[in-house]
C-alpha cells in the first residue's frame, strides 16, 4: 500500500528510509521522494517517524 501517492513510494519503503536513518519528512524526501509532491501524506509520514522513534527509545531502555 502506498504511504505517498504523489511518488508512488510504498510503506515498506518509508519503513526502510527510516532504518537507515531518515529522520524528518524532508530526510525521507530526499531518500525516497515521499512526501515531495502535494503533501497529503506528510502527517502519515510524521505518524511512522515518531513510531519508529518511539520504538527506539523503546529498545534501547
Ligand atoms: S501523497 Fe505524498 S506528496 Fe502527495
């Protein structure tokens, strides 16, 4: 399913920017174009950053 439309960029694919270090929405643009086009998906993508950070700090308690 895809997470941006605009640049056809599925959720495995945010998922895998955001394992190799993206951080913001604008890391993931630049990583993989999400978020690049109209920004509808923006929220979506602040929602799977903060969860992966969450996750973090969550692993490293
Ligand atoms: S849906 Fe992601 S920029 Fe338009």
């Amino acid at each position: 399913m895809y997470v941006c439309i605009c640049a056809a960029v599925p959720e495995a694919e945010v998922h895998e920017c955001i394992r190799t270090g993206a951080r913001s929405v604008e890391e993931l643009g630049d990583q993989c174009s999400a978020g690049t086009g109209c920004g509808s998906c923006h929220d979506r993508l602040a929602v799977m950053l903060s969860s992966a950070q969450v996750a973090d700090l969550r692993s490293t308690a």
